[in-house]
C-alpha cells in the first residue's frame, strides 16, 4: 500500500471507530508550525497567497565584512510595509555566502502529525556552516542552531552544502558540493529531526563525477542529480580554460531511491554543459522533468520510456554578439522553475537579462508564452524606481498559485564581481513579475521593488527566496 493511500485509509478508520480525529491528535501533538503543508499540488494551488518572503542577503565578495543575514520582505499588496524588509536575522560568522535553503518539513511530510514546516535549514556554501532558523513567528524569525563545518567534516568528510530537501520520514537531505577539502565528488548528507547529523545518505558514489541539485520522485522509485564543479573550482570565479580541462560537468545522474545508489547516467554532451538546477514534475505520478544547462544556454527534458532514462534538449537560447565581449553572449540559464500544475516553466537568462515563460503542457514540444527583461548586459531599457538594475535575472520563485514570479539578481559572489563588478558596491534586487496563466505572458510588477544596495549595513546581494508557506521548488509530493 502506498503511504497515502495508508494515511487515508488510517484516517478514515479513525473516523469511523469513533476516535480521535488526525485533526485533534495534530492539535495535541505536532509542534508549531509557521505555513501549512498540502496533500496535492492542486490543494497547494488553492492556499493562501503569500504576504511574507524569506531571501538570504549575502556580504562575501563586498566592501561590507559584516555576517550574512536572513531577510523578511513583506509581499502583502494590502500591507503598509509592502515591498519592504521588515526583519533582519544576521547569522554568527562572517563569510559564510548564504545560498540556497530549505525547510525541515514541506508536503512530503503532509499528514504526519510530528511534522511541520517550521525551522528552514540555511547552510553556507563557502563555510559549509549550517543555520537551523525557527521561523514560529513568520515575521521575526530567530537562530536556534549551528551546525560547524568542523563536525561534518569529521563525521561525513564533506563540504559546500548546497540544495536542502526534506524526506517523508523527517529527515532532511543536503546535497554537499566536496568533500571536506573541497575536492570532488562530494555526496549526500543527513539531518535527524533534532538537526543533529545522521550521516550520509548514499550508499555508493560510482558513476558520479561531480555534485549539484537533486530532486526525488518515490513513488519510481528515482532520485535525479545534477553537476556543478568542485567547490575548489568555481570558488575563485569562472574560468573558461577550466570548463575545456574537464573541470565542469554535463551529467545528469538517476539514482535507485531504495537503494541509495546511481543505475544510469546520461551525458548531455557539449550541449549540456554545467547543468544545475533539476525540476521533475510536481504530479508524483509523473516520470517528466526538466533541467537547465547554464553554460550551454539550454533546457532538457527526460523522461523513463522501458527501464531507462531519456533526455532530449528542447529550447535553446543562442550566444548574442555583444561590444566589449571577445566572444558572443551566452544567455547563462541559472534557474528554473516549473508550476505546481506543471504547465508553466520559467527560467532566467542571467547574462542576456531576460525572463522566459514556456507553456510545457507537451512537455516535449515546448511554446514561447512570455517574456521580459530585468537588466543583464544587453543594454535592454530597465529601470528600478529610477535605477537601472545591477545584474541580470537569477533565483526564481513562483507563488503557488502561478500568478507570481519572484526574482533576485545574486548568482554567487566570485561570478557576481566577474560578471557584474558594481553589484557588490550597489546591491542587487527583487522583483516580482505578474504571469498570465490562461494564454500566457510576464509582466514587470511596477509597484514592487526592493532594492538591496540600501540596506542598513551597506548593500547586500540577494540569492534564493523560500515562503512560509511553501513554495514550487522545495516542496515535494510523495
């Protein structure tokens, strides 16, 4: 039986007894939580809209030697303080590049009484320190936990925690990018429910070369992995002499869930290279998904046809010739993100500037719908009250409804003064673009924009951007 099914068979035997409801034990047992959890991704497309926003805001790489901290922006259109930073959580250490984060409970864990999306995992890619933040109080959320790098290190030999996942059995899964001197292949790190390490996840690393993002699909029994770069790599900016010695990867990795180890790699080839963030459909029925491969500006699709995986590029965004640049632009696809009802992919294009939205209902024939720009180094007229935007589109989060695409210009602090040297002396931003979800079409927010070279300690870069109450790229249903 599957472990819904037996939820709701428990539930409904429970009724009919005459006991306890699951409502009532929840009310006695589970802890406190700061956004509700979902049974369906339909059911979490009719949630409440989002009114409060959680976005890292890193000082690694600026003129600023002050900690890294945890924003809140309020996104309530009704609030006084809409398009604001209304709380400032600052981590203990200085130089940590908070990054990407998660929570320790989304709808994987739906129905579980001791499960609740309360405390978000915030790790630090060049520390490899990870902050257990508990967010009971939304508004303010407060530190409860550090996790030292020296303890990992000595307890899984890993480094550079990256993509933060939780399971259905309340553990919490981070990809780690190195080992813990950085070096290659890295690996899969646990986390108990008292946020204490548990060990590693994998029971074998053959076949993988390096490390990225990962997303689960149990009911197939497949976990699927992408690669990056050794943290040793692509810590000190990018090299191109690094990606033709090899130094990058063009993977994608399918792993036996069960078994904890990887049954089948696929090379994408020069046409895939540095994959990164990975996408499976949010009907856990689904074996289709998607991958975006940032240096080679393309986006793939897979999907199981027999006993093995298939991937096929399906949108590509060609190199565009640029004055002052020795070679033609790439568009650098650096995140994607796929709505709950998995017809709507978006992604950004963080040197190009722009915006995509494609209707992926044939996820195989891919459609154009929208498309706007948020600056990038093509020149496109934009401006932020004012001001012309520093960077290029980056992190993604789309609300859960799908009419709301969040965006930040941070994509990681050595690349950021490569790409975009005045970023660390003027910040970045956020925007939010409105999404047509019956034709399609993206649309530049006007009346909010938070920008981040005016913070109180001096301008920060914003990465990655999680809601309360769960959002369309770290919630999973199983």
């Amino acid at each position: 039986m599957k472990r819904r099914d037996f939820l709701v068979t428990a539930a409904a035997t429970t009724l009919s007894s005459g006991l306890l409801t699951r409502t009532a034990m929840a009310d006695e047992k589970t802890p406190p939580a700061c956004g509700p959890t979902y049974a369906s991704p339909m059911a979490a497309m009719k949630g409440p809209r989002e009114t409060l926003l959680y976005v890292p805001c890193i000082y690694a790489g600026t003129p600023v030697a002050k900690p890294d901290y945890l924003a809140t922006v309020d996104v309530d259109p009704n609030s006084k303080t809409y398009g604001q930073v209304i709380h400032r959580l600052p981590m203990p250490n200085v130089g940590d590049e908070l990054h990407h984060f998660g929570w320790n409970a989304c709808s994987s864990c739906h129905g579980i009484g001791m499960h609740a999306r309360r405390f978000m995992v915030v790790p630090g890619l060049a520390s490899s320190r990870i902050h257990i933040i508990d967010a009971a109080n939304p508004r303010e959320p407060k530190l409860h936990k550090v996790i030292e790098p020296k303890d990992i290190a000595e307890k899984v030999n890993l480094s550079a925690p990256h993509t933060v996942h939780c399971l259905a059995d309340g553990k919490i899964m981070i990809s780690m990018l190195g080992d813990s001197k950085g070096a290659v292949p890295g690996g899969f790190m646990l986390l108990d429910q008292e946020f204490d390490i548990a060990g590693r996840w994998e029971k074998d690393l053959a076949g993988m070369k390096f490390n990225y993002d990962y997303w689960y699909q149990p009911r197939h029994n497949v976990m699927v992995s992408s690669e990056w770069a050794a943290p040793t790599t692509f810590s000190g900016g990018f090299k191109l002499e690094d990606v033709k010695a090899g130094k990058y990867g063009h993977h994608l990795h399918f792993w036996n869930w069960k078994d904890r180890k990887i049954t089948q790699t696929i090379d994408l080839g020069e046409s895939g290279m540095i994959p990164l963030e990975v996408r499976f459909h949010h009907n856990p029925d689904s074996k289709h998904g998607f991958v975006g491969a940032a240096l080679s500006s393309s986006i793939w699709h897979w999907n199981q046809s027999g006993e093995k995986w298939d991937a096929q590029k399906t949108i590509q965004v060609e190199p565009i010739e640029h004055q002052g640049w020795p070679f033609p632009v790439p568009g650098l696809i650096t995140d994607i993100v796929l709505s709950l009802d998995d017809r709507w992919l978006y992604f950004s294009n963080w040197l190009h500037g722009d915006i995509r939205q494609y209707d992926v209902s044939d996820p195989v024939k891919p459609r154009l719908a929208g498309q706007a720009w948020l600056g990038g180094v093509l020149g496109k007229p934009v401006s932020i009250k004012g001001k012309r935007p520093i960077g290029g589109p980056q992190m993604l989060q789309l609300s859960l409804d799908g009419k709301r695409l969040y965006v930040t210009s941070s994509l990681y602090s050595s690349w950021d003064n490569q790409f975009y040297p005045d970023m660390a002396k003027e910040g970045s931003f956020l925007r939010v673009l409105d999404c047509d979800t019956d034709g399609g079409g993206l649309k530049v927010n006007e009346a909010f924009a938070v920008d981040f070279g005016k913070e109180p300690s001096g301008p920060a870069r914003a990465h990655e951007m999680r809601f309360p109450g769960g959002d369309c790229t770290s919630d999973i249903w199983v």
